[in-house]
C-alpha cells in the first residue's frame, strides 16, 4: 500500500465513502416518523455503497483486499443496531465471495464481527445519542477501539500463510488506522446533516407552537385553515370565568390553568384531532374526518374531562373551574366557520356557561 497506484485507490475510495454517506443523509426526514420506502431506499444505498467500495478497493497480500465497506456496516450498527447491520453485511459477504481469493473467510468473518461489536449497546461504543455528545478524543477513540478489536482477525491470516509478524503488524497498524478515520469522518458527515435538519424541525415546531402550553399557536391554526378537508369540525374552548382566576390567585396560577387544560386537550383528542391555544385563554380543537355525532360527542367529553379534572390538574383543587365552547362544522367560507364557531361559543357564555353549542346540535 505504498505505491502512488495504492494511494490513488484509497483516496479514490476514501472519497466515495464520503460522497455515498453524504448522499444517503439525505433520505433522512426533516420531521415525523420515517417511512417503510424511506428506510427501504437507505437500506439499498447502504448496499450499494457498500459493494461500489468492494469495486474500487486495494488487493493485499493473500488475497485480502482493503476498502471501507466494513466502515458501512459500522454505521449502520451505531444507528439502527446489530441485526440491520448483519443486513447489510449479507449481500457485501456475498459479493466478497464471489470475487473470490484466499482471504474469503477472513473478509466474511470481518464483516460479522463489525456488525455484532459496533451494534451491541453495550460493546465499544455508546448509543449513538450519547455518541454525538462525547467530546473529540472520545469520538477518535470509540472507532479506533473497534478497529483494533476487529482487524485482530488479521493476524492468523497472514501468519498461518508464512507471513512474518512485522508484516502482520504493519498491514494491522495500517488497516486500523484507516478504517477508524474512515469510520471517524463518515460519521460526523452524517451527523453533522443529521443534526442541521434536527435544528430546522426544531425552529420550525417553535414557530408553529405556543410557548407556554405547547399546543400549536394562532399562526398554525391560520395555516391550518387552508387546508382542511370536509368534513370536519372546529371546536371553539373559552375558559369560564378566567379573569377572576388570575385576580385571585395571581397570573402563575393562571399560567397552571392554561398548560393543565392543554394537556387534558391533548390526551383526551384523538392521535389526528388538533389542539391549537388562538387567544390568552382560547383554544381550538380541530376534529377532522368526523361525523356530526362523533364531533358533538367529542366536544361533550373534552367539557367533562375539564370540569371534572382541570382544577385539580392545575393545583386547585378548591375551585371548580369550566368551560364554554361552540362547535360547527366546516365550510368553504373559513371566516364563515370562525364567526359562526364564536357565535355559538357566545351563546354558551349566554346559556350559563359550561356548555357547548353547537350546529351539530342545534340544527
């Protein structure tokens, strides 16, 4: 691995790997939950890489050859643990096998370990949450840790077919090194992109939420607006008799009421329903692909749960604490629907309070 033909081949295969981890980042989503066809297609680019590696790698002595397929497998097991990893392994062993030479068993066997010893939660390296974090000699260690560990299985290999230890010990040292560097810098590419679109999802969940209770905020609810699909029903939430809350108590307890009500909102709706706080103590509930019945009776459920649980949730369990609110179903006219919903949510404050009027019921 001395020659300027060697080195051109590691650079060149330096390069891919780079280039290939770099490409695979972006398959990740911003935000949500990952789906099927997504990690499909990281699985297959993971694969892929991994063989166009095998393609552009150095021939060693014996047989073995030098390429940073196994930094691959590494990756993966740091990320989504052993079996996905062994995963990967499988076809690049089986692509090593076909190409055929002495050190068959010793790449086979190679790729095997990588992935049982990065993807143990327990072995060299950390969870990889907790990877990102350790400061910089720590991350130089943990693949360096591994490499030395795994390219072990050198030795034998070349001993046992007449090599001597020096030259077993310079292919080791040599090996070792940069597989970890490999395994180094192809990790904080892709954590580095990783972590950039964890910030953008981050911000733009602080742009669209309400600081206090953590429901969406009145800019989302706008947004939300154009959007909404009939049929579905918007539920107006006004909190009774609110002011005399924060006069009594102070404006702290007051802030207690208004993130104890969100969470009750939240755990009582549906996983598809959404809860938005739009005024100092006025929420909304959207409930979309829902019937009239389902709605009303959605509604009615929200007003028991927070009649009967809110003053306790916010710590005073002295005071009986309620809510009014208007509920109509959606139509073209979005203003339309807003006014009417705060009709009806008037005329709940009219009736008594803690109630909820509705088009649904009232016809």
């Amino acid at each position: 691995m001395t020659s300027w033909s060697d080195v051109n081949h590691l650079i060149q295969n330096f390069a891919l790997l780079i280039a290939g981890v770099t490409a695979l980042t972006f398959t990740y989503p911003a935000q949500g939950r990952q789906r099927s066809a997504q990690l499909a297609l990281r699985y297959a680019g993971f694969v892929a890489l991994g063989l166009y590696l095998m393609v552009n790698g150095l021939t060693l002595p014996d047989g073995l050859r030098f390429d940073f397929r196994a930094v691959v497998v590494a990756l993966v097991a740091w990320r989504y643990g052993m079996l996905p990893a062994l995963l990967v392994a499988l076809p690049l062993a089986a692509y090593r096998t076909l190409l055929g030479g002495h050190g068959i068993g010793v790449a086979v066997t190679h790729l095997a370990l990588v992935a049982l010893i990065a993807g143990r939660p327990a072995g060299w390296i950390q969870l990889e949450r907790e990877f990102h974090e350790a400061p910089l000699r720590r991350r130089w260690w943990n693949p360096f840790a591994l490499f030395a560990t795994v390219n072990l299985i050198f030795f034998p290999a070349l001993l046992l077919t007449g090599h001597p230890l020096s030259e077993a010990l310079s292919l080791y040292g040599t090996t070792t090194l940069l597989s970890a560097v490999g395994l180094f810098l192809a990790y904080e590419v892709k954590h580095s992109r990783l972590r950039t679109l964890a910030y953008a999802a981050h911000f733009e969940q602080l742009a669209a939420s309400d600081s206090l209770t953590g429901c969406f905020n009145r800019r989302q609810f706008d947004a939300d607006l154009d959007t909404v699909r009939e049929p579905a029903f918007l539920l107006l939430l006004d909190i009774d008799h609110f002011k005399r809350v924060n006069d009594t108590y102070g404006h702290e307890a007051g802030d207690r009421v208004l993130v104890a009500l969100a969470d009750t909102l939240r755990s009582t709706v549906r996983a598809k329903d959404r809860v938005y706080r739009v005024g100092g103590e006025e929420f909304a509930v959207l409930y979309p692909d829902a019937s009239f019945e389902e709605a009303g009776q959605a509604a009615e459920r929200l007003r028991r749960a927070l009649e009967t649980t809110l003053a306790t949730r916010a710590g005073l369990p002295g005071e009986r604490l309620t809510v009014s609110g208007g509920l109509v179903p959606f139509q073209v006219d979005r203003q339309g629907t807003l006014h009417a919903a705060d009709q009806h949510l008037y005329a709940a404050k009219q009736a008594g309070r803690n109630c909820i009027r509705s088009s649904a019921l009232t016809g």
